[in-house]
C-alpha cells in the first residue's frame, strides 16, 4: 500500500514542501526588517505621508508600531496557540499579514494616509508575531531529530536573505515614480504571504500537536505521510508510539495546554532559569543594536556619515549581502563551533565594531566619519554568522519539552518588546547624541560578555535528555550549570538511563505526570500481585533523543527492570 499524500506528496519530498513554507515565513519576516529602511527617508515617501517628513520620532514610530503588532501576534500564540494548532495559526498569521498589506498599500492623499499606514502596519505585525512564534515549532515537529538544529538555525539565516531582497527592491524602485518608491516595496509581501498561507492549507498538522488532542488515526495518516511508511505499517505505529511515550514523559499527554505555572517551577528540571536563559538570548540580540543597524543603516550613513541618499541605499544593498553570506556560516560552524563560543565571539565582534563606529564619529570630521562604515560593515558579519539565528535555536533547545511552546513564545514575546524599544528610539537617539548611540551599543554588548560566560551552558551535540541531566546535576550537586556541562560527558542511551535515575528524573509511577503508555498496557495484561511473594517487576521508561532517527518523538524508550 502506497503511503497516503499531503499535496500529491509524500516521505522527502513532502518534509521538503514544509521546510520550504516554514522558511519562507521567516524569509518574510526578514524582508519585513529591511523594507522600511530604504523608503523612511525617500521624499516621495515624506511628502506623502507628511508627519514623517524631517521628524525622527514619527518615522522611529511608523518603523517600530510593526514590532508592537507582533508582540501581539506573539502573545496570542502563547494564550490560544496549543489550542488552535501549527498549521492554522500559519495559515491565519499569513492571511493577516496579507491583509495588513492591502491596508498599507491602498492609502489615498487626503484620507489619513498616515493612520492607515499606522493601521497596516499593526496589522502586519500580528501575523509576523503568530508566525514567528508558530513556524519553529511546526518545523522541528516536523523534522528529523538529526537535523532540527540546523533547519532552525537555517530558518534563522534566511531573515538576512529577506532583508537583501527588500533592501535592493527598495534601491530598484527608488528610480521609478513616486508611487512606485513606496508600494511597491511593500506590496511586493504579498507574494510571500500567499507562498506561505495556499500550500498550508494543504500540508498536514504536527503529528505531535494531533496526539496530544488524541487524534490518533489524523496523526498516523501524518507520520506515515511524512516519512514514507504505510499507515498501518510497523513504523508508522512505533513512530505513533515514540511520540505518545515522549509527551507522557513530559507531563503533557492528555494536556492541550501546558499550564502558565509550569514555567516558573525550579527544582531538578529548573523550568524558570530556563525560561530566562531563552528569553535573555533574544533581550540581547535586540539590546545588542542589530535592528538599529538593519531598520536605520541608510538612515545612519546619511545622518551620522554625511552621505547622500542614493549613496546610503546602495551602501545599504552592499552591506546586506556581506549579512547573508555571513548569515550562512552559522549553518557549518553551529555543531562544530558550539553555542557558547559562538555567542562570545559575536558578542566581542559587535562591541568592537561599536567601538570603531563612534571612534570615528567623535572628530566630526566627514572624512573620517567614513571609517565609520567599516564598523558598520563589521557589525553585520559579526550579527549574521552568531547572534542572528543564535536566539532562534538556543530557547528551542535548553527549554525541556513540557514547557517548550510557552518558553518559546514568551522568549519570541521578549524579542518583539525590545525591538519595537530599539527601533523607535534609534532614530531619535542618532539624532540627539550622534556618536553616543554607538557608545551605548558597544557598552551593553560588552555587559553582555559575563552573563553568558557565567551562565549559559553549553548545548551543542547534546540531546534534549542531556541538557535535562546537565540542569538536573546542577541542581543536585549544587555547582554552576556551566560547569556542569562542562563536566558531563556525552551520554550513550544507557548512559542517559543511568543518569536520569542517579539525579531523579525518572518517575517510577505508572500514574500522573510520570505515568506511561507500556505500564498502563503490562497494568492489563499482568495479574494481579498484590498478595503474591514474587518481588513486582517495574518497567521504568527514559526518553532518549539518540534513538530518534525518524525524530517526532523525542526519544526512544530504555528501560530498567526493577
């Protein structure tokens, strides 16, 4: 029997076809970034929607009141998302986006065109927010455990690719008529909108989220689509199994929704130092100046380098294809560099090109003002190959299972609060305290240099059940959880098994969080021993990532008889 089809397609192709929409939406969320950077400052742009004409603080605005439309997104995704699923909350953060589109693009003069400018972006930005926050997590349930790592890390890279294309659109239409300048660029969003939101609406929901709502049969048919399998074959069932014994493991099985509490608990599993570890990785990716680079870079070489207008877009254009070739380096240097030291070394890249920035800008001398643009040029290689898909993967990984969709989206919520905080007053600070600006980003990149020496542990080539043993021995033996993974060695399955009981991550019930799907079936078929003198046997079941290779559960089963 041929394996049923999401599509016409089916096993590679069909994981292909995902990966390709989810990446889409986040090559949208890239183009987004770029596209108002290039037409803030057009005249055609200005004398159409006057109260941005010559005043950074409405322009900071109109930029940065997308940023306040995600963190709505975002916040939506955290209270109705495990409620709603993946796939429909892409389809209708597509189809918002588009239509914030429509908005901003059929302003008339004389209507308000600023305010329903102000509207559509808004609206934009609460489809961006529901994708960002929805996409990875569709992705990496939809993956191999093999490569889950790198396609989100990819997901984080194609931002620069989108942010290319806006920026040499916006260059493109700069020489064409006033209308031109301005909706076409934003138009031009549509087509991705429309890539992402008709092949959804045939591609097939999360196994994972199916499950958890116990559609069984849909999450067969998924599975058995995705990997190739027949649905009723071998595979598809034990793959069905994997991801059933993962979610009890968790705590999550038989709960549509983690509960808001579950992530501010402590203990072995340390759900809150989790929570903050993810969060701050996107607070300092904001923090660090990135968005005042890629939203504000024509703005800065006019305002800050004395360039013309012409000469900043293509300077601009320039600068954006140094940030995606870089941006491609973190998809070979993830695994073998390793999360720590790459968030090290950009974190010493970006406060020294600061440096070199306002160095050169404190003489306020034009000719060497341009030095300043080699800093600039430095920034964005630093940003592309480290911290730009860095706080994509990091809360995806550190965050154990149970709370992963809330860690996620409350870590997507920070990224979004402190983008809209940078991008508004870029504009304004550029404009106050010139080189200052430069100062306070090298400043607070360098603040950022013992919070992840001393804080974040080290995750790469681990599994999700390694990264839970390293916080649990942590715990227990009361020493930094950097140095525990430092000194954990890379666990065999057996090894995980023998860990997870040394530091009491297994749960030996066969009811509550604990419980799982082998004890409930031997509690049928076993008789009774209750007055028996024979000693029970307790089969104890430990999640391990290793044994994944199909990868929707996270783990395969190991187990100790006691």
């Amino acid at each position: 029997m041929a394996p049923p089809k999401f599509l016409g397609l089916s096993g590679r192709p069909l994981s292909l076809a995902v990966s390709t929409v989810a990446t889409t939406g986040f090559l949208l969320f890239g183009y987004d970034q770029g596209v108002m950077s290039g037409i803030i400052t057009a005249p055609a742009f200005n004398n159409f929607f006057t109260p941005t004409r010559g005043n950074s603080t409405m322009q900071g605005l109109i930029t940065a009141i997308y940023e306040i439309g995600c963190l709505i997104g975002a916040m939506f995704v955290l209270w109705t998302g495990d409620l709603l699923g993946r796939r429909k909350n892409i389809m209708v953060g597509a189809f918002i986006m588009a239509l914030g589109v429509i908005i901003q693009v059929t302003c008339q003069a004389g209507a308000n065109p600023f305010a329903q400018l102000f509207v559509g972006r808004v609206v934009m930005g609460i489809g961006n927010g529901m994708n960002t926050s929805t996409i990875p997590t569709y992705q990496a349930e939809c993956s191999k455990t093999s490569n889950r790592g790198l396609l989100i890390c990819i997901e984080g890279g194609v931002i620069a690719f989108g942010t290319l294309i806006a920026y040499w659109i916006d260059y493109g239409a700069s020489y064409g008529p006033d209308d031109l300048v301005w909706r076409f660029p934003i138009a031009f969003q549509l087509l991705f909108a429309i890539f992402i939101c008709v092949p959804m609406f045939y591609l097939p929901e999360s196994p994972r989220w199916l499950l958890s709502h116990g559609r069984t049969q849909d999450a067969d048919k998924v599975i058995a689509a995705l990997r190739g399998y027949e649905i009723d074959g071998p595979e598809t069932i034990q793959e069905r199994n994997l991801i059933v014994d993962s979610l009890r493991a968790s705590g999550g099985y038989g709960q549509k929704s983690t509960p808001f509490k579950a992530l501010f608990t402590g203990g072995k599993t340390q759900h809150f130092r989790r929570l903050l570890l993810g969060s701050s990785s996107q607070f300092m990716q904001q923090v660090g100046g990135c968005n005042a680079v890629i939203y504000y870079f024509p703005i800065l070489f006019q305002d800050s380098i004395g360039e013309s207008h012409n000469m900043s877009m293509l300077l601009g254009g320039i600068n954006m294809i140094v940030y995606s070739i870089f941006a491609t380096v973190s998809w070979f240097a993830i695994e073998r560099v390793g999360r720590r030291r790459l968030f090290l070394i950009g974190t010493v890249g970006q406060m020294l090109s600061m440096v070199i920035v306002f160095a050169c800008l404190i003489p306020d001398d034009p000719m060497k003002a341009r030095g300043a643009a080699v800093g600039l040029f430095t920034y964005i290689a630093f940003f592309g190959a480290t911290w730009l898909p860095l706080p994509w993967l990091y809360p995806a990984e550190v965050n154990p299972i149970r709370t992963r969709g809330k860690a996620n989206a409350v870590s997507t919520c920070s990224n979004w609060m402190f983008n809209f905080l940078i991008v508004m007053v870029t504009p304004i600070m550029v404009d106050k305290i010139g080189w200052g600006t430069y100062l306070f980003f090298a400043v607070m990149n360098a603040s950022f240099l013992p919070i992840i020496y001393f804080f974040y542990p080290e995750t790469a080539n681990r599994s999700l059940e390694e990264i839970d043993i390293i916080f649990a021995k942590g715990f227990v033996e009361k020493m930094s959880y950097v140095q525990a993974a430092k000194e954990l060695p890379h666990l065999t399955p057996e090894e995980i098994e023998t860990y997870a009981n040394r530091y009491g991550l297994v749960d030996r019930d066969s009811n509550g969080e604990g419980g799982n799907r082998h004890d409930e079936e031997k509690s049928r078929d076993r008789p009774d021993q209750s007055d028996s003198d024979s000693p029970a046997h307790v089969e104890i079941d430990v999640i391990d990532e290793h044994g994944v290779e199909s990868g929707f559960g996270d783990g395969i089963n190991t187990k100790e008889v006691r």
